[in-house]
C-alpha cells in the first residue's frame, strides 16, 4: 500500500513538472494580456452604459437600441 501511495506521488511530482515546463518553451507566444480599454457611453433613455461603438445615434443622444431612441425622439423607424 505505501509502494502504491508513493507511486501516485512520484508521478502527480512529475507530471506537475512536465506541464511546467512545457509553459515555459522559448518558441511559446507570451500569454494574451487585457485588451484595450473601451469608450463607454450611458443610453440617455435608461442610463445603461455600453461600449461606444455598440450605441444607436440620434438627433438628441446616444441610446441602447431603436426603441429608446423612437421614445425619446418621438421619430419613426
């Protein structure tokens, strides 16, 4: 029972080493950092907040959608 238990040792140890040394390649890409900060903007119908290249535009702001837009400008689609 103790050869099986430092069996299951010895080989957790190895491959534990194994993966850490397959990270460390010289030839691996460095892993991906956070991207870029985005813009965000707040819909002037209800204030939710999304990235600034996702917003509806309109004459009087910037909203979430076309329907925020319709109440808020009272236009048609």
């Amino acid at each position: 029972m103790k050869f099986l238990l430092v069996l299951a040792v010895v080989l957790v140890a190895f491959w534990i080493w194994r993966n850490n040394r397959l990270n460390e390649r010289p030839g691996a890409p460095p892993p991906r950092g956070p991207g870029k900060p985005v813009a965000m903007v707040a819909c002037d119908h209800c204030g939710t907040h999304l990235p600034e290249a996702e917003v509806v535009r309109g004459q009087q702001g910037v909203y979430c959608c076309q329907e925020h837009r319709r109440q808020n400008e009272g236009a048609s689609p």
